[in-house]
C-alpha cells in the first residue's frame, strides 16, 4: 500500500496480474516472463515524465522488490536501465546544471574574444608611452 501510495503521488498507479493475460497483450515480453515463479505486478505512468521508475529503484532498494523490466513506449527495458533511469535527477534539476554549464562557457568565451583585444591595447599604449 506505500508503493501504491508513492505511485499515486507521481501520477502513476499499479495493478496486480497474470502472467498469461500479459502475454496475450504484450507477445514479445513472452521470453521475459517464461523463468518468473512470483506474483507480478505492472506499474502505469500517466505523464511522460519517468517519476514511476524513480519511485520503483526507491522502493526495490529499501524493500524486497524484484524489477524485471519495462515499457517505455513501445521499447523493453532491461532492469539494470529501469534503476538507472530511477536514480537519475529530476528534469529541472538537469536543466539548472545545464544551464550553468552554459553560462560557464559564454563566460569563458567572451574572455577569450576579449583577451587579444585587451592584449593588443596594451602593446599600443606601451608604444605610445615610448614615443
């Protein structure tokens, strides 16, 4: 019930199901699902933003959870990508860390157009001191 309640709070839910009827919607998730023994469950993201996979890798480290794989759009993904994509910060976060990488550079290059301008003041004015 904390998983369904985190999934809720991210604009995702959970559903309990067979393991037959999955294949009969998803065929090519059938050499996937062939070795699994354990109840299984199939977690909906409403948005496309991947907060269901973040609550998953949260929830699989601090409980016994087993991820198998995923769907995202039509790709399967494999259950090493789905932690991945989970621990990964959030989209606003690597906007911030983006723009600043940016900044940096704008900043380092107008020094550099700037230095050889500067440079170039320089050895005029000590020219014009020596005349």
């Amino acid at each position: 019930s904390s998983l369904k309640k985190e999934l809720k709070e991210n604009n995702s839910f959970v559903w309990v199901v067979k393991k037959t009827l999955l294949k009969l919607a998803k065929p090519e998730l059938e050499p996937t699902l062939e070795n699994i023994k354990t109840p299984m469950a199939i977690v909906f993201n409403l948005d496309d933003s991947p907060s269901a996979f973040k609550v998953i890798a949260n929830y699989s480290q601090k409980h016994q959870l087993e991820v198998i794989a995923g769907l995202w759009g039509e790709e399967i993904i494999e259950k090493n990508k789905i932690i991945e994509l989970g621990l990964l910060p959030s989209r606003e976060v690597l906007l911030v860390n983006l723009g600043q990488k940016l900044k940096g550079r704008l900043i380092d290059l107008a020094f550099k157009l700037k230095y050889p301008l500067l440079k170039t003041l320089m050895v005029v004015s000590k020219l014009k001191e020596k005349k």
